[in-house]
C-alpha cells in the first residue's frame, strides 16, 4: 500500500450534528496523529486530513465502530484532494455549503448521562446544577431554531458562556467540547419556583419546597425537556385523584416516574429488553404489565402502566430530596390541548390550582411529549413517537423528495420528504381543538424553516372534513389523496422497506373508504402506488354516527340487534340492566330508518360493541378505552379457544361469535376466558381471511397496521398464527400503528404515484 501522505476529505452523513460528532473526530484524530479540519455543514461532517491510504481507511473504520451513542452514521463518502497544509487538528467555523441545500440530522433530545450527574456532585461550578449537559446529552431539538447546529441558532444563544464554560467548550479533551448548550451554575439558565409562599432561583430551596409538598400529597408543575408536566405522589390515591380533577383529565391512564428500575421491580416483572427500553438514552414511557397496583386514579383499575425513568438532572436531584419513589408524570395542558411551554401560559393555566410551578429561563422552541412505547413479541414499539426520536429520519426504500404528507385528524403528525427520508414530526395531537391547531401549523413552519424544505406537493387523506385534508385544500399546491388504509398499510411497508406487492390486515378505528362508506376492519392488497380491497369486517350500522366513537354501547346494540334482532333486549345479560331500553329501542329505530347510522367495517368498534357488551365500558373517557378495557380484561389467561365466524360476499360477520359469546355470558363463564376467546377469533378469521388472499395473489408478505394493533394480545396472536402459515409477517416499529404513523404512508403512496405518474 502506498504509505506516502495525501489529503483526504470524508463526508459523514447522518445523525452527526448535536451528538458530539465533531469533538469526536478531534480526539479520533488526535490518536492518529493526524492533522486536518472537522467541520459541520449543512450536508454533512466534513474532515480533511493528512494521511496515508493505509491510514484512511483505519480513520473510517474507527468512525464507523467508535461513533457517539446517539449518533447514526447513513453513510460515508471520501475521496483524495488536492494536497493541503496544517498546524493542527481543529474545528472550523460551521458554515451553509451554498451549492448543496442537502441537510445532516438534527438530533433528538438525549437523557442526561452518567458523567453528567456525577458532575452535578462533584464540579464546582456545577453542584446541583440542573441543566448540567455535555456533548452525550442534553437538550438538542426542543432548543433548536435553525441548522447548523450551533449556539447561536439555539435558545441558548441569550447565555454568554463564563471562562470556565469557554474553557471546557474550547478544549478538545474536554467533554463538553463544543457542547452547544454548554452551561454552568455561574452562566446558565436558572430554575425558579413559584408559589403563593415563596419565589425563590436557590436550588436547594426549589427543592426542599418541592419535595416537600410532593411528600404532603400536593401537585406541582416542573418544566422538562419539551414542556412542562405536572407531578404528584403516585402513592397516594387523594393526591392522584385531586391532579385528575385539576388537570380535567378524561379518565386517561397517567405515566409515573420511578425513582430507578428496582422501583420499578417492586410493581412489574421486567424483560431484559423492557430495561433496555427503559434506560435507553431516549428515555420513554414504557407501558408495562403490572402484578401490584398503584393508586386507583392513575390508570383506573388497567394493569398496564406507563412508567418512565428520570431523563434531567432536577428529576435526580428531586428524588434525591424526596422521600418519594414513585410521581405521576403527566404532561400539563387541559384536555385535548397541547402541553404548555411557556411560563405565562402554566401560570394562567394552573397558578391558581397547584401548589407551586418549577421552571428555568431557557426556551423550548419545539414542543416535544414524551415518547410512548410498548414491547410486542419483546421488540420495541412505538405508540407515540415524540421526545427522543424526533426529527430523526427513517430511511425509505423509495424517494419522497418534496412531498408534505398532512396525515389524518386524531393523533396527528405529518411527514416531510427529503430525498430517501421521510422526516417525522412529533406527535401533534387531535387538530379538531383548535390549540393544537395552531401547534400543527406552526410546526409545519418550524420544520419548513429548519429543513429549508419547501413543500412541492401536499397529501392528505381522502376525508374531506378532516383539518389536515383542509389545510391542504386551502393551499395553492397541488394535492394528492390518500385513502385512509392505504396508507397505513403503506406505512408499515415504508418502516420495514418494502416496495413490492403486500397483503394487509388494518385493524382500525375509523376511516373514509373509497365507496363512501367508513371502513376500518381491512384486508387490502396492492403496492405503494394502488390497493384492492380483498374484504372486510361486515358492515355494521353506527347510531349516532361519531357520537359511538366515545359510547361503545351504541355500537354494542347495533351489534346485538343485528344478531338477534329486537328480541336481544330480552337476553338475561347484565348489558341489558345497565341500559335503558327505551334508548335502545330509539336506536334500533334510528337504524331502520337509516337516520344517522352510517353502515362501517371498523374493527375498532367492534371491539367497543363486545367491551360495552362485556359491561366493561359503556362511555368512554379517552379514546379507545373500550379496547383497551376488553385486552385487559384477559388479565394473561391462557385459551387457544375460539367462537365460530362465518365469511361470506358480506364479509367476515361476527354474528355467530356473538351469539356464542351471549351464551358464554348467560352461563357465567369468566370474563377473562370470554375476552381471550373473543381475540382468538378476530385473530382466526383474520388468518383465514389471510390465507383465502393468498390463495388469489400468491402473497406471502403481510402488512399488520391500524390502532388496533397497539394491542398486543391481538398483534402476538395474529402474528404468530400467520408465520405458523409460513407468512411473512411485518409489524410496526418505529413509527405507531395509529394513526400517528398515517403520515408516513402517506409520503410513500404519493411519491410512488408520482414517480410512475399515476397521479
Ligand atoms: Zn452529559
Ligand atoms: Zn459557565
Ligand atoms: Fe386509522
């Protein structure tokens, strides 16, 4: 090999900005003896280094294997240049490559690290410094404004470093090495609590107060990462209950945060890949399987709870002060709206109702919930994908280059196209309150700005009611619609790569068909670019139209009056005592004479109609409770028992499942053998649906996607009946089953129509 020296220039692309890269590549550099420049620009980490040919591709190769832990290398490109001269190793000033508006990562937030909190115990300048971060951790996303990822485009950028800041941020052996949010306890932002007895910025006192009044049973907000949360004792029924009531909370499950894992082990048996989840550098809610309870009001008699661990600094050093092991960690907004931000809104929102409001003087600029995941077959899901995943790029096997896919109208996101990545925003919320609105809207601007992404192309879903689909119609782009299933079924195939003909199973809530009718019980198949439907869940009529989305009891007597007409009111079910059979008969009135009972193939509200039927939820508070009531219900009972179906030209008709499920009811069989009995046959008439499709299209590969899948009996069952078939069976990851990863499919389908002009 060619030992003499030559110039190199490497261009790493990915998530390198805002992880430590740069650093990184000093200390790299620094024990290769070579000498060169880093620096970021806009299409990337540029290294120009002097050499050998041997010694280049060991440079490589180290990036490669050493990389920072939040850091994601997409590729490295390098090539030999025209020799140069250097003193040293250094970083040189960021600047905007004005050829190439190509973009590098902008990273998520990252979890404080353990290097960090020893800091906070030992650094002078640092001692029970809150917003203690280095080039491993820290705020990234929620602070940035625009690329490159320096101070100055950062809500930092209003905090002069101290010498000693300066110091560590100018020394390459440093670990806060151009550590963008670099900040200490003599130059950096400051906590401040508020309350009607004290206002204090000393840190010891914010949290001897704060511990303090937790341990009394009080409710304080705390400003996190992305917004503010409100936090109580998780032990104590009163003090949950009274945060239920302030924050007008619909019943939903809470999150709590738990001092550490062994906390976490005194209520759940955790997977080795359920800890990992949980400590990950990401540091989302995971919902977990609990054997012991915690208070009533967190998650109202559901055994799944959402748990976290400590991801900044003052939630250490509040359990620190605490005698607490366990707090509720709910995001604070009222419901429906999106969490707040900003000081003057949780003053105006909560001052008033909660003991005291904990918060520091640097800026969220983008908002950013905490993530939500759950394990299925023990691999990661994702149920929100918010704090600590976004704006990272998922990579597609096609390119969706200018497109801005809108998404659908509940759990909203949307998605940009930059060449082969689509650029999930986080989790926006339900557009109809007007707030959040705002929020979509905004963000939309926020990514167009920090992307220097201007839309070519809009899509949207095929509801024209839907705000998403509005906002696009008010635009002057062109637009591309999507049905509501397609894409869903498009953002599986997106996440797992495949661009090729696919069987799907969407299990839904609701959706606009292309025949006008509402669908949401599916089984499509096509590619990214068109769809058939094969068949679906038989109709069924809904009484009172969206109105049954949050009462599973209209449904349940359109179901029941379907199977046995008028006379099911004389069934000797508990169902019928809990209703009043006057309203029951004014809804079957309503279905004959087709007044205001759309007809839908939903499996979301079949599920409803058997969790109302099983009197386990007859009104629900949150989206989807029914659902979730019914999986939970199963409480791990073990059955491969199914009820009979039949499929027919109408579809696949559950009237003979409910027949024999009323039966099971009348003789008083247990409700956990009923709801597992119930899974097992949508999960057997899915496979034989399956298996009929397959017969007619030679498919193996099968797309499973749709809100119903977020459970995880139904995805386990039906995943492991398909692949015992010797289908190919993809599933959601990295973006939800629900409707927050519609945006993704979305992306795909238009890109793919464009490309093969199809539009
Ligand atoms: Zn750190
Ligand atoms: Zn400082
Ligand atoms: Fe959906």
């Amino acid at each position: 090999m060619n030992q003499e020296f030559s110039t190199y220039q490497i261009r790493v692309i990915g998530l390198v900005q805002g992880v430590g890269f740069r650093p990184f590549i000093v200390r790299l550099a620094t024990q290769f003896q070579c000498l060169g420049t880093v620096d970021n620009r806009n299409d990337g980490v540029i290294i120009q280094l002097n050499t050998t040919e041997n010694g280049i591709y060991q440079f490589i190769s180290a990036i490669q294997t050493k990389a920072p832990t939040a850091s994601s290398i997409e590729k490295i490109e390098f090539k030999k240049i025209s020799p140069l001269i250097f003193q040293d190793f250094t970083i040189v000033k960021s600047y905007n490559n004005p050829i190439t508006d190509e973009i590098t990562e902008i990273s998520p937030d990252i979890a404080v690290c353990d290097d960090c909190l020893e800091d906070i115990k030992s650094q002078s300048n640092r001692l029970n410094y809150p917003l203690t971060n280095c080039t491993h951790c820290g705020p990234r996303f929620s602070i940035i404004k625009a690329l490159p990822y320096d101070r100055t485009n950062t809500t930092m950028s209003v905090f002069p470093m101290c010498v000693e800041c300066k110091r560590e941020y100018e020394d390459i052996k440093d670990r806060r090495f151009h550590a963008q949010p670099i900040a200490c306890s003599h130059c950096g932002p400051v906590y401040l609590i508020e309350s009607e007895s004290i206002i204090s910025r000393e840190i010891t006192q914010i949290l001897q107060k704060a511990a303090a009044w937790l341990e009394e049973g009080e409710t304080i907000a705390i400003k996190g990462m992305g917004g503010y949360h409100l936090i109580c004792d998780a032990n104590s029924e009163g003090a949950v209950a009274n945060l239920r009531s302030i924050k007008h909370r619909d019943g939903k499950p809470m999150a709590v945060m738990f001092r550490n894992l062994e906390t976490i082990s005194q209520y759940a048996t955790l997977s080795n890949n359920e800890i990992l989840a949980l400590r990950s550098w990401r540091k989302s809610i995971i919902l977990l399987n609990m054997y012991k309870d915690l208070p009533f009001s967190i998650n109202r008699g559901l055994h799944r709870l959402g748990a976290i661990l400590p991801y900044m600094p003052f939630h250490y050093l509040l359990f620190e002060n605490c005698k607490l092991d366990s707090l509720v960690f709910t995001s604070a907004n009222l419901a429906g709206e999106p969490t707040i931000i900003d000081e003057t809104s949780i003053l105006t929102a909560f001052q008033s109702k909660i003991k005291a409001i904990v918060s520091y003087n640097r800026s969220i600029y983008n908002r950013v919930d905490d993530s939500v995941g759950v394990m299925i077959n023990d691999k990661f899901s994702l149920i929100r994908r918010s704090r600590g995943f976004v704006p990272s790029p998922i990579r597609l096997p096609i390119s969706v280059d200018g497109f801005l896919a809108l998404g659908a109208e509940l759990v909203n996101t949307f998605c940009l196209g930059r060449t082969h990545q689509a650029i999930l925003s986080q989790h926006i919320g339900d557009l109809k309150n007007a707030e959040t609105f705002e929020f979509f809207e905004q963000s939309i601007e926020n990514f167009k700005r920090l992307y220097k992404f201007i839309p070519q192309y809009l899509v949207s879903d095929l509801h024209p009611d839907y705000l998403s689909s509005q906002y696009a119609a008010s635009s002057h782009l062109p637009i591309i619609k999507v049905q509501h299933h397609h894409a869903h079924m498009a953002a599986c195939m997106m996440e797992n790569g495949l661009n090729e003909s696919v069987m799907a199973v969407i299990m839904d809530g609701t959706g606009l068909g292309t025949d006008g009718t509402i669908w949401g019980g599916e089984f499509l198949f096509g590619d990214l670019v068109d769809f058939k439907r094969f068949t679906h869940f038989r109709n069924i009529a809904l009484p009172g139209g969206d109105q049954v989305a949050y009462q599973p009891w209209r449904t349940a007597v359109s179901y029941l009056y379907d199977t046995f007409g008028r006379d099911f009111l004389h069934l000797k079910i508990p169902f019928n005592k809990k209703i009043e059979s006057v309203k029951a008969i004014f809804l079957m009135d309503m279905i004959d004479k087709e007044i205001n009972s759309p007809l839908s193939s939903s499996a979301g509200r079949l599920f409803d109609a058997v969790s109302a039927i099983l009197n386990l939820c007859h009104q629900a508070q949150f989206h989807a409770e029914a659902p979730m009531r019914l999986e939970d219900a199963i409480l791990g009972f073990k059955t491969e028992k199914y009820y009979p179906y039949n499929i027919d030209a109408q579809g696949v008709d559950f009237r003979l499942c409910l027949r024999a499920l009323v039966e099971d009811i009348i003789h008083k069989q247990p409700i956990t053998s009923i709801a597992a009995k119930f899974h097992n046959t949508v999960i057997e008439a899915a496979t034989e649906v399956c298996h009929a499709m397959f017969l007619q299209t030679k498919i193996r590969k099968v797309v499973l996607s749709g809100g119903s899948f977020q459970n995880v009996y139904l995805s386990e069952g039906l995943i492991k009946r398909l692949e015992s078939l010797g289908f190919e069976v993809f599933v959601h990851q990295k973006v939800p089953a629900n409707d927050g990863g519609i945006a993704l499919g979305q992306l795909g389908i238009a890109a793919s129509r464009m490309y093969l002009k199809k539009i």
